[in-house]
C-alpha cells in the first residue's frame, strides 16, 4: 500500500457530507483500488459550531480555507461550497500551490471553466468536475473520453430536477406553477429562492458546461438564451397533451449550418420522444454523435448520494495518478469558435396562446399579423370562452417559422385592441 493521499474538503453541506460519509463506509475498498488510503485531512465551512451529519473528527473542521490551501499534507482539493466566488480564487490558489482539485460546481465551471482548465495544464495538476452536470449521471467523463471520436450534432438534456419536478406535477395532476413549486419547497426539491431554478439560469451554467466540452467551443452561460418556467399556467399543459405532447424545461446545444444553437426553454416534447418521458426530479441527457448515433443518460441529477457518486469517481482517479506519480497532461482547448446564432437564424414550429376578446372577426386579424410576417398557420382551436370577462382563448400552432419572424407577429398581435395578452409562446422540440 502507498503513501496516503491527503484530502481537504471546501464545504460539509449536502455533497461534502454525502462524500464523507461514503469515504467512511468504503474506505478500505477504495484503498485497494487506489493502491493507497485516501484520508480527509481538513474540511473547511463557514460556521464550525453547526452539526454535521457526516462522521469527521470536530479537530478537522475549520473556517479558515487558507490553512486548507496551504497545508503540505493536502495533495487534492474538493471543492463543494459552491458558487463563483470566492470559490474561484480558492480552485485558482489550489492549482498554484500544485494540488488537484474536484468541484461539483456548475456556477464556476460554466464561467471559469476554460481558464482554470488552462491553469491545471500548465501545473500538471488535474481539475475534475462530473459532479457538477447531473448529480449522479456520467456525463462529462463520457465527454471527455468515451465519446471523443465523434463529430457532436447536439445536446439536448433535462438537467434540472426542481423545474422537472414542477412540470411533471403541473402536467400529471393539473396543478398551477405555485401550487407545484410550494410543494416542491416543501418537499425540499427547490430552495426558499427557487429563482436559480425556476428561471433557467441552474439549467443554462449546465448547457455551458456540456456544450463546452461537446463542441470543443467557448459557451459562456451569458451567450445561452434562458427561459424559464414561471409563465406557464395549466392549461398549457392541458393543451398540449390535447395536441400529443408534453411540455418540458430543455436545454439544447445543436450544431447548425451557420453556428450553435444554445438555448433554455420550456419546449413542447412530442409524447414518443425519449425526454418527454423524463418525469420528477429525474435528469435526462440525449448526446447525438456522428458514429453513435443517438446516447441517452438518464439518473437521478441531484441529492448527497449520487452527487458523491460522481465526486468520489473524480477524486480516485486522481488518488490513482498521484500514487502512480502521472501529472495530468490533458486539458480542454478550443478547436474552433463557433458563433451562437441569434432568433433571424432559428426556424421552429411554435404554440401560442392568446387571450382575446370574444368577438367576430379576432382569428383573422391575427392570421393576418403572421400572415404579414410569413408565418402560417397549422391549427387553430378557440378553447372555452370566459364569459364574465367576454374573453376567449385561441391556441396556434404554426408550421416552420423564422422565430425573429414569429417574435414580431407576436409584437404586432399583443398591440392589437381585441388582445388582451399573448399568454405563452412555445418552440416545439423536433
Ligand atoms: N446538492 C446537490 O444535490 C448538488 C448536486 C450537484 C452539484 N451540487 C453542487 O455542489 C456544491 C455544494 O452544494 P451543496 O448542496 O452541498 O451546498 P450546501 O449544502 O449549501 O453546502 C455548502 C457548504 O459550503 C460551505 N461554505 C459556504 N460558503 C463558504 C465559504 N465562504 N467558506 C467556507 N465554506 C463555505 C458551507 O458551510 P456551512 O455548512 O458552515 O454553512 C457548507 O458546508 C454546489 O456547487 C452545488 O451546485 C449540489
């Protein structure tokens, strides 16, 4: 048995506790297969004093990082904190002093990723992160190598458990979005602020991340168009199912002609496609290779288990490379830019929803601001009228359209007297 490899943890929350907590149970095994035990040596948190659900020595636990980053004994960093800084300058301070380090940090990676990425190289130091994508779910080992010989089509995932969870709730019980999210907050699936989530933002830092990797192209999450959730009401749902699909929270990477489409947005899934079968807090990856065809991931996204999962996954590849004494010479490099297209680039069909007043005449003042723009119309169904209110709802579906083209049909239409709201505005996922 080699020397042992000394850890520190940056963070006892959910995952480092789920980290400890595993490296206790099955220490001995992950010895052998290391050739070396793998001791935690630091863990440093904000507040010391809190109880911690994680078997730890008390003497290990610290608030002050420095003393992590600085002591000898340290050969890798996990750094599961969270969030851009400091958690930034700690990865950056770790790789100049020599040492490894694993994050399940999503934020930093999606920002930071191709210059800590650089700074590992240039140290011979690794920097692993599978557990920032998917919890549990192998994703960017598969990227890194397993898939390596392809040619990337696209990337089109299910990568957040909470809004997953509300959609699938609003979708199978017909429950509206805050009824759906206070019980997913009750049910400790979404935060207190669950606008990370609810927005886009947590799913647009993965798509950086996985797009990063899959296109060998810089995708900052700034570059992703986001959408959130937070406007749909249930009988988008009910709608949608009436037309064959489902509506999920998709992000999508997807090499065209002229560039990268990267975007976040709740989207109507056919019922037959693989994703739209993707229900709770359940996450679902569907990578398109050029010689595998079509791979689908699927796991569970989150919680301590599996986020440790991947975390240890990491954290013995790199024990393994420290016994055997193997600097890290791979690292992450542009092949090419790849410009992110904007709407006058994108074509899709799309559903809208529009609340108008209940009167003759409406359907083809509508028709006609599309008809201007060149959209036309698949389908029309004019659901029930709100009597009280004298309003009635129009649901369209268009065939392929230019989305800059939809957009100002929408623009034009929301203007119109007899609208009183263009309720939702929906791609279709094909
Ligand atoms: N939870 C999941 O299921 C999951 C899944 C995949 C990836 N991740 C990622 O994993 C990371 C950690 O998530 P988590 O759910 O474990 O978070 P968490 O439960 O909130 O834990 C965060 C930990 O970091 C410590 N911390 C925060 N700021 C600090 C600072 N400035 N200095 C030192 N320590 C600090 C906290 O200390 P105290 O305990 O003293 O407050 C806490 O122990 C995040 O990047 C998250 O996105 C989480």
């Amino acid at each position: 048995m080699g020397e042992a490899v000394g850890v520190g943890l940056i963070g006892l929350g959910v995952v480092g506790s789920g980290v400890v907590r595993a490296l206790a149970e099955r220490g001995e095994y992950f010895a052998r297969q290391v050739g070396a035990p793998i001791v935690v040596r630091r863990a440093a948190v904000r507040d010391p004093a809190k109880p911690r659900n994680a078997p730890i020595d008390p003497a290990l636990i610290t608030a002050d990082v420095d003393s992590l980053l600085a002591d000898p004994a340290i050969q890798v960093v996990i750094e599961v904190m969270g969030g851009e800084e400091p958690a930034h300058r700690y990865v950056r301070q770790a790789l100049e002093a020599g040492k490894h380090v694993v994050t399940a940090n999503k934020e930093l990676m999606a920002k930071r990723g191709p210059e800590l990425l650089a700074l590992a190289r240039e140290r011979g130091c690794y920097l692993l992160f599978e557990a920032s994508v998917g919890g549990g779910i192998p994703l960017i080992a598969p990227l890194r190598r397993d898939l390596l010989a392809n040619r990337i089509a696209s990337v089109r995932a299910i990568i957040n458990g909470t809004t997953n969870y509300i959609l699938t709730r609003m979708a199978q019980e017909g429950a509206d979005y805050a009824e759906a999210l206070a019980e997913a907050q009750r049910l400790g699936y979404a935060e207190p602020d669950p606008t990370n989530d609810v927005e886009g933002y947590d799913a647009a830092y993965k798509l950086a991340v996985l797009a990063t990797l899959a296109f060998r192209t810089r995708v900052a999450p700034e570059q992703i168009r986001t959408e959130g959730i937070t406007r749909l009401s249930a009988r988008d749902f009910l709608y949608a199912a009436e037309l064959g699909y489902v509506i999920k929270l998709v992000a999508v990477a997807e090499r065209r002609d002229r560039g990268l489409l990267a975007r976040v947005a709740p989207v109507l899934l056919h019922r037959d496609e693989p994703l739209a079968k993707v229900d709770g807090v359940y996450n679902a990856v569907q990578i398109v290779g050029d010689l595998t065809g079509m791979v689908l991931f699927e796991g569970r996204g989150a919680g301590a288990e599996p986020t440790a999962s991947a975390v240890i996954a990491d954290l013995l590849e790199i024990a393994e490379a420290v016994v055997h004494r193997v600097p890290n010479r791979a690292a992450w490099s542009p092949e090419e830019e790849l410009p992110i297209l904007g709407p006058e680039e994108i074509e899709n069909r799309y559903y809208i929803r529009v609340t108008v007043a209940d009167r003759p005449g409406v359907l083809a003042r509508l028709a006609k601001c599309l008809g201007d723009n060149d959209v036309s119309i698949a389908a029309v169904n004019q659901k029930e009228a709100n009597e009280d209110q004298q309003t009635a709802e129009l649901v369209i579906m268009t065939h392929r359209a230019r989305e800059s083209a939809v957009l100002k049909a929408l623009a034009e239409i929301a203007e119109l007297p007899v609208v009183s709201e263009v309720s939702t505005f929906l791609r279709v996922e094909e």
